[in-house]
C-alpha cells in the first residue's frame, strides 16, 4: 500500500482544519500520515488541534514561531513528510478543503506514472460548480506569466481590476470546463499535454519531483504559488496531470479571508500579491542548476 501524506497548513481557522483531516481520516487504499503546520496562529488553534488529535498517531502537529506563508509552512510538512516519514507522494491541500469520497487519494495515486510530477485533484466549491485549476502553456509560460505580473501591477496601481481584464478572464475560465473534459479524454488515450495544469487547493508531489526537489519555491508569502511551481516543472522538464477523481470540495479561500472584514480583503490581496510578484521574479530566469543550488539544501 503506497505511503502518503497529507499536508494540512492552519492559520487561525482550526474549525475548517478539524473538518479537513477528520475526513481526511476515511481515505482508504492509501497508508496516509496526516501532517498540520499551524502557521504561528494567534489564537487557541495548537490546545484545540492537539487536545483533539494528541491519540491519534496518523497525525502529527508542528507549530512554527513564525508565520512563514503558503510555501514556507507546507515546506515543514512537505520535508518532513519525505524526509522522516518516507512518504512518497505528498498531497498539499488547503485546509478548507473536505474529502467526501473515501478513494480521492487512492485515484490520485493510482495515476502516477514515472514521467509525471504534479498530480492536481479534480476540485468543486461548495455551489457544486468545478474550480479550474491554473493552466500554463510549456510553449508560453513566460508570455502567460508577464501578463499576469502585468495584470497585477495594474490591479494595485488602481485599486481596482481593469475591465478588459476581467473579461479576459472570465473568457479564459468559461473554456475550462471543456478543457478539463478534453484533457480527461487525451490521459486516457495516454496522450501527452503540453500544459502545466496545477489546481493550487489540492495537488499531489509525486516520486519523481522528489527526484528534483525537495520542496517548493519558499521565497512567496502567498499567492503565486502555481506559476512558481509551473516554473519548477519547467525547469527540470516534468510534467504534471489532472486527475479524474471523485472531486474535492473547496470552501472558496476561507482560508485566506478567515478573520477579516470585506474592507480589508481585496486591498491585503493586493498587497501580497505584488510583494509576491517581486520574489518570485528572480526564479523565471534561474536555470535549473541555480534553483537545484540555493534552494535544495
């Protein structure tokens, strides 16, 4: 039976937390360990999530003295999960996320070929509509991701999205649902996709990227966590997947906007996300040597 770990990241919000692993506790056709990175919350979350899980032995509970963000607190779990445990795939999942099938993480598994890194779950939000993963072109990578810098910068510099944007948007997302059916249909003829596909709410680190790396890009914060990723796969050639499992349920970033008010969602998102453009910039001009030297130590 393959070793897997979960990697739960909390910050604040142990109530979605708990909900995740106890129905993270059900996966079955996989020996799961879970592991829970609080994130340095400041509230009771580490005396609630260790009083309701200090019996378990499946689940261990780390606790950083600082908030080190998306990448920095996985990368605990993802380590140690690899490392100590000996997992060899690492599944990375926000904690707002539920498992209500029993085999999600098996039919993830059961995917894996010796050519694939990144293995991303089939997700839906709680409207019951599918949530599309970013999709990142091998050929226009760097095209894709200067436009979304671009859109960045423009969306802090105005305070608003631009309306073209938004529309442009919209029109990329209301394809996908065709993509992903499309996409279904070539791994089943064994097709090759020329693509990065990677749905940043749930996605599984497979052996061969542990062939490469040892963890995610760790300078961002939050947000730019699939482009940097993307960047990693390209960088070493790997390739990534999108299962057909049964989906996931995402409770629509609850995770990022636990504990703010309306006012101080959209101007904190934008924030972030230009200290993150700014990080991450050095990474889209390393060559694999570089990032395999200052980073996989």
């Amino acid at each position: 039976m393959n070793k897997v770990a979960a990697v739960v990241l909390n910050y604040k919000n142990y109530n979605d937390t708990i909900e995740c692993v106890d129905s993270l506790l059900f996966q079955k056709g996989v020996n799961l360990e879970i592991i829970i990175v609080d994130n340095n919350s400041e509230n009771e979350s580490v005396e609630v999530l260790q009083k309701k899980y200090e019996n378990n032995k499946r689940i261990t509970l780390f606790t950083n003295d600082k908030n080190l963000g998306f990448n920095g607190g996985n990368n605990i779990g993802i380590r140690y999960a690899h490392d100590i445990k000996g997992c060899k795939f690492v599944l990375v999942i926000n904690n707002d996320t539920i498992f209500p099938n029993r085999c999600i993480i098996k039919q993830m598994v059961e995917i894996y070929s010796p050519d694939i890194a990144v293995i991303s779950a089939d997700v839906i939000g709680t409207d019951a509509c599918w949530q599309a993963p970013a999709f990142y072109l091998q050929n226009k990578l760097m095209r894709q991701t200067l436009f979304t810098c671009f859109s960045v910068i423009l969306n802090y510099l105005f305070s608003f999205q631009l309306k073209w944007l938004i529309m442009q948007k919209r029109k990329f997302i209301s394809g996908k649902k065709e993509f992903h059916k499309k996409v279904i249909e070539k791994q089943s003829r064994m097709d090759s996709i020329n693509a990065y596909i990677i749905q940043g709410s749930a996605f599984m680190l497979t052996p061969c990227f542990f062939i490469f790396y040892k963890q995610l890009y760790p300078r961002t914060y939050l947000y730019w966590e699939e482009i940097c990723l993307s960047w990693y796969l390209h960088k070493a050639k790997l390739k990534t997947i999108l299962a057909n499992n049964h989906p996931i349920v995402h409770k629509d970033n609850r995770s990022f906007s636990y504990g703010l008010n309306t006012e101080q969602v959209q101007p904190l998102k934008r924030k972030l996300m230009v200290s993150g453009l700014f990080k991450a910039l050095p990474l889209f001009f390393m060559s694999y040597k570089m990032i395999d030297r200052t980073y996989n130590n």
